[in-house]
C-alpha cells in the first residue's frame, strides 16, 4: 500500500538515554492525541503503551526479530518507530495510515492484526516456519490482558509448551480490554498485579541483574523457577502452561522495562513478561474514562468534548434505550456482550438491569451458545454484537442455535461500511453468510423508528422458531430518543412496504433494504420508480415479490453488502425458481474488501451514494451511457 519511504527511529532508541528516551515517549504520545483529535481512533490503549514499545525496540530489533502486535489498535507507537512517524498523520484516512497493523503498509507489520486473540497462534505456525526454513529469531507476541479471554489465545497458549515453543509474551495488563475485563483469568491477573509477594519481586529481579555476570544465566534461570519462590508465591496460571513468568513490571516506566526484556533476551526459553500499564496515561480525562475514550470520534484535545452535531442519535443508542424500555415489562429479556457493552448501546440495559446482564469478554463463541442455554429455559436472550465479530461465532450460530430452532435475538451493529476502521471492521458479510444458514430470519430497518419498532415488535412475539438477526449500520441521523422510544409501536416485520409509488406506468421497480432505502429513495423519487422498503430480508416478502414478477420486467435491488449470496441474489433466486421471468440488477459490494476512508467516501467509492445510484439506474434504463470514461 504505502511501503517505507520514511527512515525507521527504532535504529536510534540505543543511542538515546533514558531521559532522551522518556521525552521521546512524550513527543509521541502528545503526537497521538493530536492526531487522533483530528482523525478519530484508538487513544486510550494507545497512550498506555507509549513507553512499553519504545522499552521493546530498544532491545529488540524489528529487522530481525518478528514482533507481532495482537488486535493492532495498541500499535501506534510501533508505526511512529517504523518509518511512519511523518505519514502518521493521515492515520484512518483515505489512502493513509491504517488504524491496525496491515501487511501491506509496511514490512515491519508482520501480520494483519484488526481482531483479537491473533497474535499467539500466528505466531506458532511463524515459529514452526522458521524453524523448518533452518531460520531461529526472536519472536514476541504483544498481547493484551483482554485478548487473553480469547479462546484462539487460550488454545495457543495450550499448545505452547507441547510444541517446545520459545515465544517471549509481552503481556499489555491495562486491566480493559474496551470496558473493564471479567472472568477468571482478569482475576489471576489482578492477583498477581497487587500481590505484595510479587510485588517485592521486582526488587528481587533488579538485584538480580545486577548480579547477573558474576553469578551466571544459568543460577538466575534456575533461581526463577526456584522451588523457594513457588513455595512463596504459589505457581501461576502461565507456569501452569509451562512458561517462565516475568512480572508484574511498571509498563509505564522505560527503565524497568529494558532491564527486563534485556533478560529475557539472554535465554532461549518461552517468558511471559507481565508489564502493567496504564489506559488513557498522560491525558487526564482518559485515565478516569479509559472506556470512554478507548475509540474516539474527532474531539477537543483540552476538554476530551466529542466535535459532532446536537441532535444527531446513533442507532446503537436507540437499541441500547429500547431493549431497557422494553425490559422493565418483559422480565425474560436478557442482555449478553462480548466486552462491548458501551459500543453496542446494551450499557443502557445493563445500568438498569445488572442481574440480567452478561458481559463475558471477548468471547462470541461462547455468549452465543450461553445464549443459547438462556433460550431453551424459556428466556429472551439478546446478544449486541458487531457484524465483524459476530463472524466469530458462525458454527455456533448454525449448529447450537438455527439447528435446535433457538430464539435469540442478534442485534448485529455495524452493519455494512464502518468507515475509518477499514476492511478488518467492515459489516458486509452478514447477509450473506446467514442467508445460507436454515431457520434464520434477517431483518434491517431503514431508520431509527424502525429499528425500535422491530425491536418491540420482535420480543413481542410468542413462539419463534430460530434465531432473528437485526442488522444496522454505523451511522448517526437526526432524532430525539424520547421521541422515538415513546411511539415505538408494533409493525409485521415480515411484510416490505411500498414507499414511493410511480405517477405513470414503468417497467422498473427498486427493492432496497436497511441503510440503502434512505439513498435510494431520492433516486426513485426524482426518476419517479416505484420503490419498496424491504425490511425481511429473509424470509422475502414473497406475496409483494409475486406481485412485482406480474407488474415489472427491470428490478433493482440496493443492499449495503456483499452481492454474492446477498439480499438481491435471493430475489433473483426466488424469481428463477418459481420460472419468472424478469431481469434483476443487483447494486451491492462487488468481490472485494473495501478500504478506509469516512463512510460516506467508501459508499461513494463503491457507488452506493445517491448521486451513483442514480447513475447507475439511469443507465440501466437505458437514458445514458458510459463509454471511455465519458457519459453522452
């Protein structure tokens, strides 16, 4: 995409002294929040691992060595060190800086990292590659304390030791990973990071050091994995997994951390350095509200004020207040998040109904098989998920829950184009991944009222059989919450709606769906087309579909998504199957994985704003065409 065009800082880290070093750390970290005020991004994971990055290249060589960064958000500091410090500043934009580690950006992006709990099992087949090319590196994973809920982590580390693997694990413990990280591993953590014992240790460890020459690396391994300290302090759960453990060390102080990674760096064994950092550091309101501005839009770097228009309303919003509205007289809906309960909206159930309210780390596999527990005892589970992850949990959704004919409820957030988080992030497969599954329904409102009103609609319902996956974008409109929550009513959501009827007789028909319908129906009003608002996707409305195969011979289908296998190539399917014969147009996301930029750039990129929708239906009607790059 970009290559290096600028030259690494990370070859001049060893010539700096540590105080050179902690003003290095503070250029970059008031370059960060500059930037990221203006671009929007990541900022609170990446102000804590400011000095922690810059500790690790001063010891380890990114030319040599393979460092991975797992879920690349907290990998900023890593691009200012890697000949990206002066391109930095079109992080998120189009044609700029990516907001996660991508391969093709640089060569010191060793792999892709937009999803969590990458990091350790890439690394092993890295590893193993290596050593059957005869070619023996360093190799450090940095992983957060959140990624370790993982269970694509969980099961690298269980096979760590079996494979005689010499990883070293640099362990990012802000104690988050979005909002406050739960289950039992995030409290072996907490244990070990306010275990006095341990604590005194890193004492221990800097005598050590000092030491270190006189009496040999052999005596300071051995003393490490001594009897006497695991008679003190018991084993961890990473001993437990046969490695060597390291910490906690102050991953806020540069000092403390070379001397460590400088240790490690002398044996050829598996370490798992625990660096505790702080989320948010160096910027006031974000260590107070690490969550809060863990992804930020663009904001007022004095006052952490987000910059956006009064009186827009977010449909993650208007889920999160309907669900709580919807609860307090339906005491059998429950809310499941994987760490997400601020992004997705479900916090506005969950500060009103904590004994209804799951939140189980970054695990979608496992919130929607305990969802579909939740189901079978005559529950409502309802689990917010974004489109990007909810991709994680597909065999679940298909063999535990649309098989056995479970009711959850999906709200699938972020749904189509995200924007400025890129491809990694991008909702477009959800329609198409689902329409293949049986008993699944999918649903997509065209606006804030309608997302609520299917939401009533929806857990209003008796019996259902299977799962209902709501799907909606990434996106702000104008609207008053109150107003939308309080005249929620119910709608057959099943049934598509004619919203625009043409004056005269015309062969063309547009079936849009969800985002689409607001771009589209300008379109079919100024080209004066019948237009519908097809808010089933799946099952189609098949009695308006049969009425339509009577009445028109062009239909145009608009979806926010992947073509193949999505809403429009089922209408076709449905008018081939039942021998129809009309000519459908599918206007989707063609074969590719779409680039970052604002969503609006992306959608006109893609040519799904109203401007390329009309174009495009002009010239399948036949009014223009394009030739040479020249309309005529």
């Amino acid at each position: 995409m970009m290559g290096n065009l600028e030259e690494p800082l990370f070859e001049k880290l060893k010539k700096y002294s540590y105080t050179e070093l902690n003003a290095l750390a503070d250029n970059f970290r008031d370059y960060i929040i500059k930037v990221v005020s203006k671009n929007s991004g990541h900022l609170a994971s990446n102000l804590g691992t400011v000095e922690l990055t810059i500790a690790l290249y001063r010891v380890f060589n990114p030319s040599k060595d393979i460092i991975i960064w797992d879920t690349g958000h907290q990998a900023y500091t890593h691009k200012l060190l890697t000949g990206r410090y002066h391109s930095f500043k079109t992080l998120r934009q189009k044609n700029g800086i990516s907001g996660f580690v991508k391969r093709d950006e640089s060569k010191y992006d060793v792999f892709g990292t937009g999803h969590v709990g990458t990091g350790i099992p890439v690394a092993l087949g890295i590893e193993k590659a290596l050593e059957m090319d005869r070619d023996y590196r360093r190799i450090i994973v940095v992983v957060g304390d959140g990624a370790l809920t993982s269970g694509s982590s969980l099961e690298a580390l269980n096979q760590m030791s079996e494979m005689n693997s010499k990883i070293i694990l640099v362990i990012n413990d802000n104690g988050m990973s979005i909002s406050k990280n739960v289950g039992l591993l995030s409290s072996k953590l907490d244990e070990l990071r306010l275990n006095p014992f341990y604590r005194e240790m890193k004492e221990e460890i800097r005598e050590s050091l000092e030491t270190m020459k006189l009496k040999g690396i052999e005596q300071l391994l051995s003393n490490l994995k001594s009897g006497v300290k695991h008679a003190v302090l018991g084993r961890n759960i990473f001993e437990d997994f046969g490695l060597n453990y390291l910490g906690p060390v102050d991953g806020n102080k540069i000092k403390d951390l070379i001397d460590l990674f400088e240790l490690v760096k002398k044996f050829d064994e598996p370490f798992v350095v625990h660096a505790v950092t702080k989320k948010g550091r160096g910027l006031g309101y974000a260590e107070e509200k690490p969550d809060a501005y863990h992804s930020v839009s663009k904001f007022d770097p004095e006052t952490g004020m987000n910059i956006k228009d009064n009186g827009f309303v977010s449909y993650s919003e208007i889920f999160g207040k309907t669900l709580r509205k919807l609860a307090r007289d339906n005491s059998s809906i429950v809310g499941i998040t994987a760490a997400m309960p601020d992004g997705t909206g479900m916090n506005y159930f969950a500060d009103e109904f904590p004994g209804r309210f799951y939140d189980l780390g970054i695990t979608e596999q496992l919130c929607t098989n305990f969802a579909a527990g939740l189901a079978t005892r005559g529950f409502r589970p309802v689990f917010a998920v974004y489109s990007t992850f909810l991709q994680r949990a597909y065999d679940q959704v298909i063999h535990d829950i649309a098989l056995q004919k479970l009711p959850v409820l999906f709200a699938v957030d972020r749904a189509g184009i995200v924007g400025k988080d890129g491809p990694t992030h991008n909702g477009i497969f959800d329609i198409s991944y689902l329409n293949a599954v049986p008993n699944v329904t999918i649903l997509a409102p065209s606006g804030l009222q309608e997302l609520s009103d299917m939401l009533y609609s929806v857990l209003s319902m008796g019996r259902i059989d299977g799962p209902i996956f709501i799907r909606y974008p990434r996106e702000t409109k104008k609207g008053n919450p109150d107003e939308i929550i309080n005249g929620m009513k119910k709608l057959n959501v099943f049934k598509w709606n004619k919203i625009n009827a043409a004056s005269s007789k015309t062969e063309t028909v547009i079936l849009a769906t969800g985002s689409m319908v607001d771009r589209a129906l300008p379109v079919s009003k100024k080209l004066d087309i019948t237009m519908y608002n097809c808010r089933s996707i799946k099952p189609l409305d098949t009695e308006v579909l049969n009425e339509i195969g009577r009445n028109y011979s062009q239909i145009i289908t608009v979806e926010e998504g992947t073509r193949l296998g999505g809403f429009g190539n089922a209408v076709m399917n449905y008018f081939s199957d039942n021998g129809i014969i009309v000519r459908v147009t599918n206007i989707g996301i063609d074969d590719k994985f779409s680039e970052q930029g604002t969503r609006e750039e992306v959608l006109r990129e893609l040519s799904l704003d109203c401007d390329s929708l009309e174009r495009k239906i002009k010239e399948l009607r036949g009014e223009f065409r394009v030739n040479n790059n020249r309309v005529r």
